[in-house]
C-alpha cells in the first residue's frame, strides 16, 4: 500500500497468472482485472476509463509507440524514481491497459491468454492473431479513437496523481517521447 493506493486485485492478477518476461501483456491484465474487480481507486488511472484516458493522451500527441514499449522494458521498472521515469511508467501502464483490453475485448480472452507474459510477444502476437503488431496497433488506435475521451475536468481533477504526470508528459513530450 503506498500514497494511499491499495492495489489487491492488481497484484493479485501477478501472483495468480505469473509474470516473468513481458510487462505490456502483465500490467494490461492486472489493470484489466483491476477495472473489472474492484472498487478502489488506485495507481495508474484510478477508475478512471482507461480507454479515455488513452484516448486523451493521443489527442495531445503524448503515446509510445506500441514496439517501444514490447522492447524498452526499462520503461516499467522503479529502479530510477525520478519525475521522468515515474511519467514513461504511467504512460506505459495506461498504454499497455489499453491495448491489453482492446485485444481482450476484440479477439477474445483465451487468445490474450496465448500471447500473456511471452518472451517474444511481436512474433507471440503475429502466430496468435495473424497480424502483424503495426497492424494491430492502427486497430487500437481506431478502437480508443471511437470512445468517449474524459473530460479535462476528469482528467485533471486533484484526486490522484493524472494531473500532475500528465501536465508533466505533455509539456516534456518532445524530450520523453523521442525514440528510446
């Protein structure tokens, strides 16, 4: 438990599906199973919908792209706690939620088992569902553009950490966001 934050269900979903290779398909799981289990509201989006969040993000041009993420697995580790890392985390959290849940909700959740915590989830990916993941990627972003984005009042309200990483990505995207 830290700031307030009492994520069970999300560490659960760790525990009970293992976690040993990939962090977008781990953490989009936990989160998925967070939303869907519990009525906390906790670290990285704090019931707030995932997918408008994600949807926001994109609008204001602060997203990595999805093979960045697949390959950088530093961007998920708490090794470096500054204000930088600590936003790339959260961006990685709230993408890797997003894309989890779209694939969950699209292609079925047995599939996403098939690709879950896979050392090699590009190749993972095109044997499961037959795409390639740049394929897969412009669907998700079709999918996240279709749904409702969360008001600013939402997105910026001073119950949780969003405004201050978010105000904190969008001002340094260029630097953040460059190619890792």
């Amino acid at each position: 438990m830290k700031d307030g934050d009492y994520p069970l269900v999300h560490e659960l979903t760790h525990v009970l599906f293992g976690h040993n290779h990939d962090h977008v398909t781990q953490e989009g799981l936990a989160i998925f199973m967070q939303d869907s289990y519990s009525d906390e509201k906790v670290f990285p989006n704090y019931k707030g919908d995932i997918h408008g969040i994600m949807n926001y993000l994109m609008m204001q041009e602060v997203m990595l792209p999805l093979e960045t993420l697949l390959q950088k697995d530093q961007i998920f580790s708490y090794l470096n706690p500054n204000k930088d890392s600590h936003s790339l985390r959260w961006l990685a959290y709230i993408e890797s939620a997003s894309f989890s849940s779209f694939l969950i909700h699209e292609y079925g959740f047995e599939s996403f088992l098939k690709i879950y915590d896979k050392p090699n989830l590009t190749n993972e990916i095109h044997t499961v569902y037959g795409k390639k993941l740049e394929q897969l990627e412009d669907e998700w972003k079709e999918f996240v553009q279709k749904k409702p984005v969360l008001n600013e009042e939402l997105i910026h309200r001073n119950d949780s950490q969003l405004p201050e990483i978010i105000n904190h990505l969008e001002l340094n995207k260029s630097e953040l966001l460059k190619p890792l």
